[in-house]
C-alpha cells in the first residue's frame, strides 16, 4: 500500500507573478490557448466548459484564484471559477482566514494576508513572543505602528480577561445526617 503525504501549501508571495509560467492557460508554441476562451459571455457554455477544463488540470489554479480574490479581477474564469461564481468569494475577502498564511508570514515569507489575517499574525507574533521591530517587518508596517498593534492587542486580551464572569463553586447539598471531614475538601493546588 503507497501512501502520500500531500505537500505543504505554498503562497503567493508579494510581488510574485512566476506562477503565471506554470499556468496551462499561457500559450506555448507547443500548446496554442486562445486567450478569449476564459472571457466568454453568460451564455457561451461551451467556452465556459473548455476554460473549467484547462483549469482543472491547471497546477497553479489555487494561485490563480486567490491571484484573482486578492487584486480585484471580477473579469473571466480564474482559478476555475467563473465571475458569477467568484462574487461571493470577492465579498468575503477580507474576512478570510487561513492559518496557513498566518504561518507562513509569521515564519518570515512575504505573502498576500487580508484584514483578517493581518490581525491573526499580530496575535500570533504577541502569543510566541516576536519583537516589535520583527512585527513591523512582518507586516512592512512602520515600528510604531507596530507598538500600537500590540498595545491595542494587549489592551484587548485585558479587557476580554476582566469581562469575564468570575466562576465560583457553590457548595453542594449534603445529605442530612452527613459530617464532613477534613479529607473530604482535597488538596489545594
């Protein structure tokens, strides 16, 4: 029995257009792609089909996708997708949070991060203790930015801390006629 271990993801970096050479929908003198099949009308479902085809033997779609999600392109089938069926995608943009990512800035790889994901990177950094000069790096934000993302982190994780209700135990009922005995309180720990 083989088994496989999938390979770790690898995003986009910043600035990082090197996919494209990978991608099937770049013609070759070798694999001539008209470039009007991934930008038919609504009802050209044959050219929809062909550009889904190519896209799903495409090994940089992800990179496609998400190249298409993080820059705004609304036009043409990208990643597999048509612009119908990336709109909602487009809408939740910002809010999306994959903790790869996080991972990966945090490791010190420039990648594209939405909102949500910058603010999961601050967490992280002030969780495993990373410097503010290496967050301002991170995130190619200035050293004082930097300070007042964790200030405000800080004062969040306080705030959260005091909004807390505080737990307390209440004793139970003891059946009538039972003492309690010293062993029966435990030990503190």
């Amino acid at each position: 029995m083989t088994t496989t271990t999938p390979s770790p993801v690898r995003h986009r970096s910043l600035g990082d257009h090197t996919w494209q050479d990978h991608a099937v929908c770049q013609s070759t003198e070798y694999n001539a792609v008209d470039p009007e099949i991934f930008f038919p009308e609504p009802d050209e479902t044959n050219k929809i089909a062909a550009a889904k085809a190519l896209c799903g033997q495409c090994p940089v779609r992800r990179a496609c996708l998400d190249a298409a999600l993080e820059g705004g392109t609304t036009d043409g089938i990208r990643g597999g997708l048509t612009e119908e069926e990336r709109g909602p995608q487009h809408e939740k943009i910002a809010d999306r949070l994959d903790y790869s990512r996080v991972n990966d800035t945090i490791a010190g790889r420039d990648v594209h991060l939405t909102k949500a994901e910058r603010r999961a990177v601050v967490r992280a950094a002030f969780r495993h203790g990373v410097t503010e000069q290496r967050l301002a790096w991170l995130l190619k934000i200035t050293e004082e930015h930097a300070q007042k993302l964790y200030r405000e982190l800080r004062r969040a994780l306080r705030n959260r801390d005091l909004n807390q209700p505080a737990t307390t135990t209440t004793p139970t009922a003891q059946p009538s006629g039972e003492h309690l005995v010293r062993g029966d309180f435990g030990t503190a720990a």
